[in-house]
C-alpha cells in the first residue's frame, strides 16, 4: 500500500516536473519569436524579404524620464555608431495603440533602428489626438540642441516621419495635419488605423481630417475580421445579432482616407491576406521601413517597393486591394 502510494507521488512529480518543462520551453519560445519576429513574417518580394531583415547597424538603446503623467518615458533606438560618429540620423516616432507602450514594440523598433534610424516610442497608452508625439517631436529637437547630450547634432530634425497602429494610426494623422510640429514630418505611416466609423462615436479628440496633411502617407491592414469586419460602408451600424460588425480598419476606411489625402502629395493603401489586427504592425514592417527609407534616406531601391516600371508591392500575391498614387 505505502508503496503504491510512494509510486503515486513519483509519477505525479514527474507529471508536474514535465509540465514544468514545457511551460518554460514555449515561454521562452514566445519571448525567442517576440524578439525574431522578423524571421518568422510570411514574405514574398524580394525587397520585401530585405526590408524585413534586420538591417545592418548594431542598435543601442536609451530612455528619458519626461515628468510628465501622459507620456512618462521617452525611449530612443538607435545606430551605435552614433555614439562615435558626426552622421546625423532621420527620425521615426511611432504612437502606441490602445494600452501599449513603447515596451510594446521594443523589437520592432530595434528592427527600425538597425536600418539607421533614430526610432523613438514613449509611454502613452492614450495616443489619439497626436499631443504626446508633438511632445516627444519637441523634446528631440530640444535634445538635439543640448550640448551636454549625447545627442547633440546627431537626430536629422529635417527628416522625421512618424508611424502609428491601431489608435497610433489616428495619432499619426492628428500629428502631420493639426499640432504645431506638422510642418517638420516628411513620411506618414499608420498600420490598421481605426476607422472614421469608430473615431466619430469615440469622439474627445480621436476624429482626424486627412485634407491637412501635407506629407507622402502610407496605410496597411489585414483581411482578417478583426481589421476588416462584415460592413461593407460606413454607413452600416454594427449588429452583433445581425452578423454585421464594423472592423477597426476595413477596405472603404482605406478608401475614404486615400480620397480624403490631398492629391498634391504621394498616397497609398495594401492589405495584406491573411493578416488581423493585433500584429498587422510586424506584418508590414518591411514595406513600411522601405517607406522611411526612401523619403528620409533617398533610397531609391526602396522606392521600387510602390514606384517604377514594375513596382514591387503590385504584384506580390502576398497583398491585395493595393493603390499608389504618386503626385506628378
């Protein structure tokens, strides 16, 4: 008896020892894909597959307590080789979705940095009405003049583009058409930004007009439910019991914002297949870093993603419902 008991406890501390085991391995497996996600993004051009890549700078990485309640932590990505050289590197803001911080895209953002951006997050979980990337725009300009900073003389203030996803997206378009630092923003990126449909019942500042800006934009979101919903306009309220449901970012969201962007700067839309909401951002990182690249960086390589004989983002079968327009 005491001995089918002892031998009870042993196969029971051996059940508990490898559930343990596993426990461990796939949390440590999800921080590995967390940290590499770039290796495990469904690819399929070429420059798409490069953009993707880590780039080739080692990155360093430094915050700012701000004292200030919204925003609290300013955190820059950076080159290293920043920190010996005279180069003054663009800049990439990027505005939290609902709840993130720049903890959040910690990965993503080092990503960004190694293709020799500055790229830059703080720790506002409220983003929408584009006051806390204004500040953060300001504070690096102010850094930037500090000669006491590390920084000093290194952040190119004249080329400075700005990403959001999510709620970051109508950050990102409150940002380039309505704060004080707009006129300084050179590329407009916003992944799965939420729809006008949502941001006139939130109200409080989320609603945004694209007639204002005045910077080349870029917009992406999936297919999946979530980014695309059942209602085909915006004008079809959601009905849970009906099967109809408004998406955060569906294709007339897109639409409408590329109609309502000025037709004197450059303007386009893809959605990805098979692609929902929670990490369209890491999706689309390839393509959104050959954006900066090229109307930061002049890089005309990553201009051949939307632009040319045959412009990449076209024809991979990766995307759909894809529109470019380029001003002439």
């Amino acid at each position: 008896m005491k001995r089918g008991i002892k031998m009870l406890f042993k196969v029971f501390g051996i059940i508990v020892l490898i559930i343990c085991v596993i426990s461990i391995g796939l949390v440590m497996l999800a921080k590995h894909k967390e940290e590499n996600y770039y290796k495990y993004t469904k690819v399929s051009g070429n420059l798409e597959k490069k953009y993707t890549a880590m780039g080739s700078e080692e990155v360093s990485y430094k915050e700012f307590d701000t004292k200030d309640e919204v925003m609290k932590k300013i955190a820059l990505w950076y080159p290293k080789n920043m920190e010996t050289g005279n180069k003054k590197y663009p800049i990439v803001v990027f505005a939290n979705g609902t709840g993130s911080t720049s903890k959040t895209y910690k990965s993503f953002l080092s990503h960004l940095a190694s293709w020799g951006f500055i790229a830059v997050g703080n720790g506002d979980p409220n983003t929408h009405t584009g006051k806390s990337m204004n500040d953060t725009i300001s504070f690096l300009i102010k850094e930037n003049k500090n000669k006491n900073s590390m920084f000093y003389q290194k952040f190119d203030v004249e080329n400075i583009g700005i990403g959001g996803h999510s709620q970051g997206g109508p950050s990102v378009f409150n940002m380039a058409g309505k704060q004080s630092n707009k006129d300084r923003i050179k590329a407009v990126y916003a992944a799965s930004p939420t729809s006008s449909y949502h941001t006139n019942i939130f109200k409080d500042g989320w609603e945004y007009d694209l007639s204002l800006i005045d910077a080349p934009t870029f917009m992406t979101a999936g297919t999946g439910s979530f980014d695309s919903g059942t209602a085909l306009s915006k004008n079809i309220q959601s009905d849970e019991k009906a099967g109809i449901m408004q998406g955060i970012t569906p294709l007339w969201s897109l639409e409408e914002n590329l109609e309502d962007l000025p037709n004197n700067i450059d303007k386009a839309f893809a959605r990805k297949k098979e692609v929902d909401h929670g990490d369209s951002y890491l999706q689309f990182d390839g393509y959104m870093t050959a954006w900066f690249r090229y109307y930061l960086m002049n890089d005309t390589e990553a201009g051949k993603v939307f632009y040319g004989e045959s412009p990449e983002l076209l024809k991979n079968d990766l995307y759909q419902d894809v529109k470019v327009l380029k001003h002439q």
